[in-house]
C-alpha cells in the first residue's frame, strides 16, 4: 500500500470517528434536554402542592389542562394527591410525601445531569482531539 493511500485511510478512520463522536454528542444533547425538561416539570409541581397546603376543601382554583389553557375546579381534597410512579401507574400520597418524593426524583435527575454533563465534556475533548488530527494529517493531502 502507498503512503499516501495509508494516510487517506488513517484520515478516513479519524472522519468516521469524528462522525459517530458527534452522534453521540447530539444524543447525550437530546438527553440533556429530556432531563432539564423533567427538573422543570418537578419544580413547577413542587410548588404547585406547595400552595395546596394553604387551600380548604370547597375552595375554588384554577388547573391547567394544557397547552396554556385553564379551567375552574373546586378542591375536595387538600392532603392527598396522586403521584405517577412510571409505567402509567399513580399513587396516593399525603402532599408533604409527595413532595419528598419529587425532591428525591429531583435530586435524582439532577446527579444524572451531572454525570451526563461531565460526559458530554469528555466526548467534546476527544471530537476536538480527533478534529485536530484529522486536519494535521489533511495538510499534506492537498
């Protein structure tokens, strides 16, 4: 084999790395986005059983139906809500138990963001090494 076709080959391996880096990288992107979405959801839920604690049975607020969009509801119950738990699944829960577990799933989602992060740091160091050896090697090829 020519040296030349050598390097294309080493130039190509190092392109193909440096395609599935960024792959990977747009991936833990989009995993990213997931998470902070989730802390979102749980801050705003937090603090929406957080002002239940102040209401009385009979007294009137507005829920949220979606899309920014509210309608008028009466609550008969101001110490126990229902808590998704995955798989479709809901239980009953006191609020300030509910709230404990939002906050565990919090801190959860939270050292997960971490770890992803730290992550995503890394492969972003190994696709700018791969990048800078992909064009050394290129210089001489043109």
């Amino acid at each position: 084999m020519e040296p030349s076709q050598d390097k294309e080959n080493q130039v190509r391996g190092l392109l193909y790395q440096l395609e599935v880096g960024r792959k990977q990288l747009d991936q833990l992107v989009k995993q990213e986005q997931m998470i902070e979405g989730a802390l979102m959801e749980i801050n705003s839920t937090v603090d929406a059983l957080n002002t239940l604690k102040n209401q009385k049975p009979g007294d009137a607020i507005m829920v949220q139906v979606g899309a920014g969009s509210f309608m008028k509801a009466k609550l008969e119950d101001t110490e126990n809500v229902l808590v998704g738990i995955g798989a479709g699944m809901s239980v009953e829960k006191k609020i300030p138990d509910a709230v404990q577990a939002l906050q565990e799933r919090r801190t959860s989602l939270t050292e997960s963001l971490k770890s992803l992060r730290k992550t995503m740091g890394e492969l972003t160091l190994r696709i700018a090494d791969l990048n800078a050896q992909a064009e050394k090697m290129m210089g001489p090829l043109a």
